[in-house]
C-alpha cells in the first residue's frame, strides 16, 4: 500500500463571488483541518457548487482569499492545483465512456506525468518506464483498494451508475491528492451503494492521510462520517460546527424546513440514514 501523504489544510477567508447583480457568495469564511472530512450543505442555490467551483480554480472570485497550507491560490489556475495537490469529482460522471476503466484511472495521473504526449505516443524510453510504473501503481493503490479489479478493462458505459461514480474517485485518486474535493459522491446510489462509498471516503481518509471536503445532500451519510460541517444558505455561512451542533441549529433547520422545530430534522435526518 502506498505511503499516506501529509494532509493539506485549506482556508476560504472573506470569499465573495457575483454573477452580474447575483451574488452566488457573500463574504464566505471557513477552514477545513489537515486529514479531515468536512461537510460543506446547504438547501439548492445556496452556493455550494460556486464555492466549489471557487477552490478548485473554474471561478475567479471578485475577494477573499483561497489558502492551501498557508498559500494563497486564488488566482492559480485548475492544472497548477492539480499540481499541487487539488483533486476533484463532479456531480455529474465526467468519465471517457468508450474508454476502459484502467485507461479512465491512468488520465488522472497527467498533470505529473514527466513526459510529453509525443514521447508518450512514441512509447519508448523514459515514457514506456513511466507507463508501465503507472500501470503498476494504479492497479496495486486504487484498483485493489477500490474493490474494482474485476472491472478494470471493461469500459466505463457498461457499469452500473454505482461503480461509475467508484471510478471516478479511482481516477480523482490517481492525482494524488492532498485535498480531495467531493461533489455529492452518493447522489443518485442506493442504500448499499451509498454505505459502500462512505466506507471508501472513510478509507481514503485513514490510510491515504487525505483532507477531503465534501458537497452533499445525503445527511444520513454527511452525519454519520463527518468531522466539520459547514452550512451554506443564500450565499452565506449559517451555521459550522460538529455534526450534531449543526442539526440542533435552528437556523439550519429554518433553512431546510421552514420551521424552527429541531425535532422536525432530526426525524428527517433519522429517516434518510434508516
């Protein structure tokens, strides 16, 4: 198994970002701690995909600051985070279809390759050694990790919605990550596919010695695996704590109910981990 790497911290300080006159974050602030889970939730249109969008390098905000282990980044672009340390899944599978699972996994491992893509269609010399190290790994670290070697060379339009969503944290994880940004990992999963992953998220944590900061709408599974959250609403932080000082929040319970009745979402949270 791999060594685990050393866990990044990360800052958002005074984060705004607007489209025109909609302001998608308003003066955001939190931290996410070194090999840590940190839940970032909040109702539909509260900003957490912008944010997202933000600390990964797809959106410019117009203030704040973005801190990776002390650096300020918000101005480098999504292949210099890569670089870095930054690795992302996306709400919606963006994985190579027609490619095979092995070959969608190895794409993750560019932006530190060390060679070119012509030496690398040349297969030969340096490039073939670093193939055949990357083949390796990649089969050894997360193919066998993930569970999914008795699928690594069929391709990806033939898997089950479930082990697509596996292949691309497979792939996220070929980048080497010192922070892991997960875009709502169980969305659409049923019960026994969503236990599965929260068991790797947990893994990738533990063995890996990954910070992971995660978007998603499974609050079973947000309180179950959590060690921070923070909760979004209209472009703003509401509330941010542990996961059982967030559901006794009234303004958390305000924002997804309605209503100030912390019973109200503590049967609801019961129900959706049932």
């Amino acid at each position: 198994m791999r060594a685990p790497m050393k866990p990044a911290s990360l800052e958002v300080a005074g984060l705004s970002l607007s489209f025109g006159g909609l302001k998608a974050i308003n003066d955001v602030s939190f931290s996410v701690e070194p090999g840590s889970i940190t839940a970032l939730i909040g109702p539909n249109g509260a900003g957490k995909t912008s944010m997202f969008n933000c600390i990964s390098g797809f959106y410019k905000p117009q203030r704040g600051a973005i801190r990776f282990d002390g650096e300020d980044v918000s101005r480098t672009h999504p292949p210099e985070r890569a670089r870095m340390g930054f690795a992302r899944t996306f709400q919606n599978i963006a994985l190579f279809r027609g490619m095979t699972v092995l070959d969608n996994i190895k794409l993750g491992r560019h932006a530190h390759m060390k060679t070119n893509i012509f030496q690398a269609l040349a297969y030969f010399g340096t490039a073939a050694r670093e193939e055949m190290e990357l083949r390796a790994e990649v089969e050894r670290d997360i193919i066998d990790f993930l569970e999914i070697n008795h699928i690594r060379h069929m391709p990806v339009a033939s898997l089950s919605y479930g082990l697509q969503k596996r292949v691309e944290l497979a792939r996220a994880l070929a980048m080497r990550p010192r922070i892991l940004l997960l875009d709502e990992p169980v969305a659409g999963m049923n019960r026994e596919e969503t236990e599965d992953m929260a068991r790797f998220i947990l893994d990738v944590k533990e063995e890996w010695g990954t910070t992971i900061l995660m978007v998603e709408h499974d609050m079973g599974m947000v309180m179950d695996i959590s060690d921070h959250v923070v909760v979004l609403n209209f472009g703003q932080v509401i509330a941010s704590g542990l996961p059982h000082e967030v559901q006794e929040n009234p303004q958390v319970v305000e924002a997804y109910l309605g209503s100030g009745d912390p019973a109200a979402l503590m049967k609801r949270l019961a129900e959706e981990a049932a």
